[in-house]
C-alpha cells in the first residue's frame, strides 16, 4: 500500500494546485474508489473491512487535497451513514441480557476502570509538566470520553464472536455513560472564565489622563470575519493613527464560527498546530492574498504595531474569546464589524446589502454587554474606497468624517477618538452638536422621563442604561468636552464646528447627513444615558436595538443612508446594566409612586 499506492495519491495531490477552489470530481471518486476497493481486499484476505480503508487513509498526504476531500464527504457521513450507523449498534443492543446483581455490579465495574485509569493516568502526568489541577482533571475527564472508534471496535468483537450478547450491552452502556458525562463534568470543573478577571476599566478619555509612559500608546482590538472587512477596517485605523506623537498598537483578530464539521475541527487543529494565524494557513490563496497581505504592508507604515490573532470558536461564546483578549492586550477599544455590509454590485455603483449572519449580530450584543473597555461597531457602506471621487493631481484625497454630537458619555467618547483623528493630515473632522430649541429646554428635566419596562422585547426596543446620574453634571462634561475640542482644534482651523438647533425630532437632522454623502463616515454614540432629545426616540420600533436610537437611523436599510457609520459605546460600569423603556411625557410619570416611576430622566 505504502509503496504503489502512496506515490500514485501523491500525484493526485500534485494535480490539484492551490490556486484551484475546487476539485475535479474524477479524483474525488477515484479516492473514494480506493477506499472501497482497500476494504474489499482487507476482508477478503481475513481482516475487517475497516482496516483496509483506515489503511487507505494513511497513504493520503496531509495538505490542501484532505482538506477538501474532507470538506466534500463529511456531510453525507455525518448526516446520514453516522446516524445509521449507531441506530445500527443500537438496535445490536440488548440491555435485557444484563441480569442480576452479578451483571451491574460488572457494568459498574468497567465503568468505574475505565474512568479511572484515563482520568488518573492523565491526571498525573500532567501535574508532572506542571498544569494547574483544575485543567489537568478536565483534560482526564476529556480523555475518558468514547467516541466512534470504541464502538466500530465493540461491533467487530461482536460479529467475531468475541463478544456475547451481554458483555457487548455492557460495554456499550460503559461507553454511552462515559460519553454523556463528559461534557456536564467539563462544564462543572473546568470555566475559562473564572480566569478572566476585570481588573481594570478602559476607554479612550482614560488615555489623557493617564501616566506619561502610556498615554501615548492607543491599543485596539480589531475583528474580522473575511476578506471584505479588511479595506474599511485598515481606513479606520490609519484614521486614527496620529502622525505626530502618539503610538497605535493593532490586536488583529480573526473570528471563525467553530462547528461539529470535520473541516472545522482540522482548522482548529492546523491553527494551534503550526502556532500561526490561521489566515496565514488558509486552503484558500485569496484568503491570504487580500487579507493578510494587505495588513502586512499596512504594518510596514510608522507607529503602527500589527499583531494577528484567530478567535475559533462557537459563536455562542466566541465574546468571551474577545473579552479575554481585550482584557490580556489592555486595549482602549474593540472595533467589531457590523453583521451587515454593503457592496457594489457591478457597473451600476447600485449597494447591494449582504448580511452574514444573525449569529454575529449575537456576538456584537454579548461583546457590548460584557467587554472591559469600549467598543466601537463599524457599518460599512464602502469606507476606504475612494473611486467616486475625482481629485485634483498632486492632491490629498481627504477622509471626510462627521461626529454627531447629542451629549453623554458614549458621544463624548466619539468626540474624543475624533480629537485624535484630527491629527491625521489626509483626515478632515466635522463635528455636528445638536441644540435643542430654547423654549424646549426650558421645561427643564421634568419635561420627560423613562421608565424601564423588563417586559418589553429587548430586539425591537431600545435599552438604556438604569443607573441613576446626575443630569446637570452631565451637561457640564458635555460642554467641558466640546470646549476642549474647540479650543485645540477647532480654532487653529484643523477641524470644523457647527451647531443645528432642533425641535424634539431629531431623525429628519440625522438622516440629512447620512443622505447627503458629504461625509465617508459617520461616528455616533450609542446613546444608553441618552439627551432628551435622543429619548424622544425610545419608544421607536428599532430594526437594529444594539446600535442604539441614532446609530440604527443612521444603519437602516430604508433610510437612503450612503456614509458609512461608526457607533461606539463608552466603558462604564454604571452603565453595565440597560433595559428597555417606556417614554412618559410631561405630566404622566406624577401618578406613579416614587419607587414605581424610578428610572432616567433626561
């Protein structure tokens, strides 16, 4: 087998070059072909079936060819030989042969060996290379476990005979109870998260008054889900990315959804394996050429530090890799892409949305529930694609960005990453504080309230943040942060103010910036302490509730939007903990007892 069959799969391999996504048919079932014929002979030489095929398997070169082989089967496998396979060893099964006390006290017996000896073995063992005993018994737990190769094995000692009717029922339910308990033992013993302490608190207004060794430095944390994130997210940073003094260091991190497919779990394994980001060992050559090329020539630029990263795992918990490493690296900022994007489709420079998936709009709500800094959600429309315009030879093209200014911790974050923007040379700031009427403001903080409502939908309804703040103080940081930034960059002509003074509705103000394509990116907070004027909103059906009331206008597919938007929410802990609402006007929350209308005034 080894010495004809070998080379013969080795110039299969040979004919399916990288630069091919898919493989010809003919060598698919010629494989497929092998494998039958190397079990055929295997028994009818005396030997089981199955070691011929295994056999076959062996002579295969480990590389891209597996991999896809792998990728085109493990479908029908899974989905319909697997299960027919273990009905098959079920229907084997006859728990009624085991009688007596003699019986279960063997079945407890073998159960109790066999947990024993993984468990201890591998307990000992890696005490010894000094694993802490938390993960050493989880990893005997692990060991325990029986899968598929334990029951191919218990079926062949039952068609040899070797095994009778009892003792193959009592080592199958050995081999069920091990398996089934793995899993809520793991679960019990073994919690990632324990690990994961919130030490310190981050965000970016923390930078200016940090000590002279590191307030420079800005960290981030970026993720991406594929190709298509890459030029949005590189014009973003090289945004921020401040030419004069201060240091930006990039956490590049991929995410990739981990399932129950053989061809996921091999990429887990190449991934840990080789100790490379997995984009840099991808099958695909366009995965590396547009991905990673592109930010290994972006690291080339000064003061920009790239360090890559792959997050594998289910999307269910897929946060708490980004938390832990946003926690680990000590970054300012996490930058998540939206879970939809916007292309061109074809000549027509018509946007054609493309949406990749709620379960990543998942991943953006737990990360914004639970990250120890800030985070920041790109929607892009096309950021850092530059063919609309048309500039004048030997000019910069200019990125143009508008910060939507309405007051309150999440926009005074966005105030404060658009102060070190300005920095930029090929950057132009705009900053757009919406004033509300005089005669509005005069009504004073009982013009309107919100009353949190734990039984409104948390997906059609906007959340807020319950804790209780001082409105007056509020206003004093919001007009601090607005005189700083005018006072350093807005009068040396680097960036530009203006106020809109509106009545209550805000949304016709808000989509005439997002409609008029002057500006390539739009940065909003999130709003979850929000201005009366933003709480207008609050009872709004919303389409996107994560991105807050101003962002998911400036997101919605109706709206005619054409810039691209940034929605940021800054890191507090008293505003860990939001719920929706219901908005009372002037007059309502009065009947209400003080301990049942508690909630935010704005």
């Amino acid at each position: 087998m080894m010495v004809v069959i070998r080379p013969a799969m080795k110039w299969v391999v040979s004919r399916c070059t990288p630069e091919q996504d898919v493989v010809d048919e003919a060598y698919i079932c010629l494989t497929l072909t092998g494998v039958m014929v190397a079990g055929f002979m295997t028994d009818l030489i005396g030997i089981h079936s199955i070691f011929g095929a295994f056999v076959f398997g062996l002579t295969i070169p480990k590389g891209q060819f597996a991999d896809r082989l792998i990728s085109r089967v493990e479908d029908i496998v899974s989905v319909l030989l697997l299960p027919l396979y273990f009905a098959s060893s079920g229907l084997k099964t006859d728990v009624a042969k085991i009688r007596g006390g003699r019986a279960w006290g063997l079945l407890a017996l073998v159960i109790t060996t066999a947990c024993a000896g993984k468990i201890l073995g591998t307990f000992v063992v890696a005490m010894m290379f000094m694993i802490p005993v938390r993960e050493s018994l989880t990893l005997g737990v692990l060991m325990s476990t029986k899968g598929l190769v334990e029951l191919i094995v218990l079926n062949i000692g039952k068609e040899k005979k070797v095994l009778n009717d009892e003792s193959f029922a009592i080592l199958v339910l050995m081999a069920l109870f091990t398996t089934f308990i793995t899993s809520p033992v793991v679960m019990a013993i073994y919690k990632p998260a324990r690990g994961i302490s919130i030490r310190t608190h981050r965000k970016l207004c923390d930078l200016s008054t940090a000590d002279q060794s590191t307030k420079d430095e800005l960290r981030i944390l970026a993720c991406v889900h594929g190709p298509n994130n890459a030029p949005s997210l590189i014009s973003l940073i090289d945004s921020i990315r401040s030419t004069k003094k201060s240091q930006l260091k990039l956490f590049l991190m991929h995410l990739v959804e981990l399932t129950e497919r053989s061809s996921s779990i091999v990429m887990v394994q190449r991934a840990r394996k080789n100790g490379f980001p997995f984009f840099n060992r991808t099958p695909r050559g366009e995965w590396y050429d547009r991905v990673a090329g592109a930010f290994q020539a972006y690291s080339q630029l000064g003061r920009v530090s790239v360090r890559p990263t792959t997050a594998i795992s289910n999307l269910s918990t897929m946060y708490e890799d980004i938390c832990h490493v946003a926690e680990d690296k000590r970054v300012a900022m996490i930058v998540l892409p939206f879970h939809k994007q916007w292309r061109c489709d074809g000549d027509d420079h018509e946007k054609k949305e493309i949406n990749v998936g709620n379960g990543w709009r998942g991943v953006n709500e737990r990360v914004l529930q639970n990250a120890p800094c800030s985070v920041a959600v790109l929607v892009d429309r096309g950021f850092g694609k530059f063919k609309a315009q048309n500039p004048e030879p030997g000019k910069v093209v200019a990125i143009r960005i508008c910060i939507v200014f309405f007051g309150g911790p999440d926009d005074r974050e966005a105030l404060q990453l658009g102060g070190r923007m300005v920095d930029h040379p090929a950057v132009k700031v705009k900053v757009v504080r919406f004033v509300e009427k005089e005669d509005l403001e005069s009504n004073g903080p009982h013009g309107l309230m919100l009353k949190p409502l734990p039984t409104k939908s948390t997906e059609n309804s906007y959340s807020f943040s319950t804790a209780k703040m001082d409105r007056e103080k509020e206003k004093e940081l919001d007009e601090a942060a607005v005189a700083e930034f005018r006072s350093k960059l807005v009068e040396d002509g680097t960036a530009e103010y203006t106020e809109l003074v509106v009545a209550r509705n805000i949304v016709e103000g808000v989509l005439a910036i997002g409609r008029s394509g002057d500006q390539d990116l739009i940065m909003v907070g999130k709003g979850r302490f929000p201005s009366s004027m933003v709480a207008e909103l609050a009872d709004r059906q919303a389409e996107h509730a994560e991105l807050g009331p101003v962002g998911d206008i400036l997101t919605y597919s109706g709206h005619g939007v054409v810039s691209s938007v940034l929605v940021i929410q800054q890191h507090d802990v008293a505003h860990a903990v939001e719920a929706p609402v219901s908005k009372m006007v002037h007059g309502e929350y009065e009947k209400f007892t003080p301990d049942e209308s508690s909630g935010v005034q704005a």
